[in-house]
C-alpha cells in the first residue's frame, strides 16, 4: 500500500510537471503568468514543509543525534551543486546566455531523480509528510519544467521533441522514488539524516532561488499577488500539518 503512495505521487508530480511544459506549447503568456504564481507558492510551500513537517519529525527521529548539521549539509551541498555543476535551475539563465540541451536534460533528470529519493523518504515517514512534501515538490518542478521546455525550444527543438525530453526527464523521478523504497531499510535507520537533508534543500531552493524571483517580479510590476501566493502556501501547509496532527 505504502509502495503505492509512493508511485502514485511521484507520477502525479510529473505529470503536473509535464502538463505544465505542454502548456508553454499552447499558450505562452498564460504559462508564464501561471509559472510566477507557481514559484511563489513553491517558495511558501517548501519552507512550510522544511519547517512545519520536515524538522520536527527529523528532531523526533534524531533522538540524541545532532539534526542540525545535516540540514547545514543539505543547505551548502545544493549551493555547491547549483553554484559549480550548474545541474539545477536554468530558469536564472542570463540574457543571451544559452544553456545546452544535453546539460538541461542532465541536470533535470538528476534533479528529478532527488526528488524522488525525497518523496519515497518522506512516504517512509508518514504518509501526510510524504503527500505535503510531494506536494511541494511538484509545485516547484511545474515551474521548473515550463522553464526548461522554453530552453530547449530556444535551442532549436522541435515542440515533438522537446516534450518527449522532458517526458523522459520526468521519469527519472519515478526511478528515483522506486530506487530509494528498495533501500528502504537503509533510509528508515539513518531517518533522520534524510528528513534533514531535505529540509536543508527546501529552505535553500525557497531563500535562495524562488524568493529572489517573487522580489524580481514585485520589482517589475509592483504587485503584491506574488507575495500574498507565497504566504498563502506557508499557511495551506501549516493547516494541512494541523489537520494531520488532530
């Protein structure tokens, strides 16, 4: 049953993140008012998670093991994989820069791939960890993938094409998700390790590469819609968090 939690979500999320890619193809400007709402969501969703349901159950499963470094090791450990492998996050991309196919398609099947390694961790924790947690990873793919389509796209793929790539990318996550329940045994003696980690990868993706963006766009459009998504998604997490509790 657990096993197909896990399956269910992780496909869920990258259909989400597919639908998203397909909508790029059909309505630009829809995608990309649709892609900000979503990154200030993410932003407020992944730090509710790391903070309302991730940290506590990895203090809870610490027991007397230091949690806090971890999180510390997950923080710095995807400044070093976005600042020197340049894997993650294209959407950042500079003017006139142009990232190529091969190193989009690589750095998003891998991200989808941790993805799925977390979903399965957090399933393995409890099953309303693990849906808030695939729900904050979904909100962050869908704007990641729309970004990345448009990549590709630039780089001269075909629309076919570029979905079918990113069809495959998605996937990645699903043997990610199915990878990490084989080790299941190995995740649920070192929990706490992996609850940290990925609390440290939320908060950095949050503070460091979805929150510039919502100040980026308040800088554009001086609208505070994005700012009020944003809450909105530390709140929808803290109630689900609540209601799970009781």
């Amino acid at each position: 049953m657990l096993f197909l939690y896990i399956i269910t979500f992780t496909l869920i999320g990258s259909i989400l993140s597919l639908a998203g890619s397909l909508l790029l193809l059909v309505r630009k400007n829809i995608s990309e008012n649709l892609s900000n709402q979503l990154i200030s969501l993410a932003a407020g969703v992944l730090l509710g998670v790391a903070f309302f349901d991730l940290l506590p159950e990895a203090a809870e499963t610490a027991g007397e093991n230091n949690f806090f470094t971890p999180v510390l090791l997950g923080f710095v450990g995807f400044f070093f994989a976005e600042r020197f492998i340049h894997l993650f996050h294209h959407h950042h991309g500079h003017k006139g820069e142009k990232t190529p196919t091969a190193l989009v398609l690589a750095g998003d099947g891998l991200h989808n791939f941790i993805d799925g390694v977390v979903i399965t961790a957090s399933f393995l924790t409890s099953i309303p960890l693990g849906i808030t947690t695939s729900i904050a990873v979904a909100a962050h793919e869908i704007p990641q993938e729309v970004a990345d389509m448009g990549i590709l796209l630039s780089n001269g793929l075909s629309k076919k094409k570029a979905l079918f790539y990113n069809f495959l990318s998605a996937l990645t996550a699903l043997a990610g998700a199915i990878l990490a329940f084989f080790f299941s045994d190995v995740i649920q003696a070192n929990l706490y390790l992996f609850l940290s980690v990925t609390a440290g990868f939320f908060i950095y993706i949050s503070a460091s590469d979805l929150i510039p963006d919502i100040h980026e766009k308040y800088l554009e459009d001086k609208k505070f819609a994005t700012a009020l998504t944003f809450i909105l998604g530390i709140i929808a997490v803290f109630i689900f968090t609540k209601i799970f509790e009781g």
